[in-house]
C-alpha cells in the first residue's frame, strides 16, 4: 500500500497567484506592483529547496509512493538496509580491527633500564649494548626485533626523510583534513536535507510532477507524518556513521 498521490500542477502556486493578480487588474498601480513582488520574493525566499542527492539515504523518502511502485520500493529497502549495515560493519572493523599490538611507553622505559643495559646483552665482540644495537638498526640482532623496528618507524614519523622532512605528521594533517571535509560535508548535506523536510506542510504525502526539458521533476509539497519522522531518524543515523 503506497503512501502519498501525484499532483501535475502547471506552474509554481506562489507565482500563479501573482499573474492571475495581474491579469486581472491591468491598471495596477506600479507601488501595488512592487509591494506584491516583494511578498512573493519573501514566499519563495521562506521555501527550502534541497535537491535529492542520488543515495540511498536520501533517495528513501520516495519509498512506498506512486514515484516508485512496490517493486522499486521493496527494492530500495533492501538497499537501505544494506547499505546501513555494511557502514556500520565497515566502522567496527576500523575501530576495534586495527588495534595494534605495540609496546607501551612504560614498557619501552623499562625495557630499555633493564634489559637495553644489562652487560649480559651486551655484544662480547664490539662491547656495544643492546640498546645502542636497537638505535644503530643492528640487523643481526636475534632479539628486541619489535623495539628496534617500533623505535625506527617512530623516528621515520617524526624526522621524516630528506625530500620531506616530518613525513608523518604533515600525512597525519592532511589525512585529518581530508576526514574533517567529508565530515563537514555529510553534516551540510544532513542539515539542508532536514530542513527540506521540515519546511514541508504536515499532511498527506503529496508529490508536484513537472516536466521541464524533457526530464520530469518530482517536488514534495506536503508529507505525513510517519514519513518525516522515518527519514529523520535514517538522516539522523546517516550523520553518526559520518562522525564515527
């Protein structure tokens, strides 16, 4: 059972009330004139206009109207759903998948107060300690392997090479950056969409079909209830999975 009809308006009501007024008074006054120019640029000025973005989380406020059909809304469904768990699969594995097993701070200092100068570890050939081995990247080491690579990728981020020096931290800036863009983004576009939504009359759904240039163009004028609150809730969802 769909929700919501199609009406095929010939033009914007807005601007019909504004030409019927003028078609019926051809002696108008030009003050008059200005004055309901103004009020009509102020309506269209008050009307939110978002166009849906090709996604599914944009694209399911059309599920379960006479846009779609059953077959086509069925089919979004299952998209939506899709779509929603595998983001949130993508998230948990990036943040409870990547967890490297590396030393701690504490670990290393106490590592390198005993065991780094204990005369034991030390090379009988050169009389070098093992700590001076792990910093001079001794490759015949036979243990301490994980603190000589941790200490020499550490160095690698922070001094970086001789073309760019501080490699790691200016990757690390822009990797932010390019994260805080998508972000800011995906929030920009929740927020207009939501104020579509919220601007639009309370009521059945209705949906304006046009056609412009050959291409039919499909525009809410009115929305239920359940629909609003559903495509809220989803647009909400959409900006978590944004800032996880």
């Amino acid at each position: 059972m769909t929700d919501g009809s199609i009406v095929l308006p010939p033009e914007d009501t807005t601007i019909q009330k504004f030409t019927s007024t003028l078609s019926s008074n051809p002696s108008v006054d030009i003050s008059t004139t200005k004055q309901q120019l103004g009020t009509l640029l102020q309506e269209l000025e008050s009307k939110v206009c978002h166009p849906i973005s090709p996604t599914v989380w944009e694209v399911s406020v059309l599920m379960f109207t006479p846009v779609c059909g059953k077959l086509g809304s069925l089919t979004l469904g299952i998209l939506a759903l899709v779509n929603a768990l595998i983001q949130v699969f993508f998230c948990f594995v990036v943040t409870f998948g990547f967890q490297f097993d590396t030393p701690s701070a504490q670990d290393v200092a106490t590592w390198r107060e005993t065991v780094a100068h204990d005369v034991k570890n030390a090379d009988p050939m050169t009389s070098r300690s093992l700590a001076r081995r792990v910093c001079d990247n001794d490759d015949t080491l036979h243990f301490s392997n994980v603190h000589k690579d941790l200490y020499h990728d550490l160095k690698k981020y922070t001094q970086g090479g001789d073309v760019v020096p501080h490699m790691g931290a200016i990757l690390c800036c822009v990797v932010i950056l390019c994260w805080l863009l998508h972000v800011t983004g995906e929030l920009t576009s929740c927020l207009s969409f939501s104020k579509a939504l919220l601007s639009l009359e309370r009521g059945q759904t209705h949906i304006l079909v046009r056609v412009a240039w050959g291409k039919k163009e499909f525009h809410f004028e009115s929305i239920s209830f359940v629909r609003l609150a559903s495509t809220l809730l989803l647009t909400f969802f959409r900006a978590c999975i944004a800032c996880w």
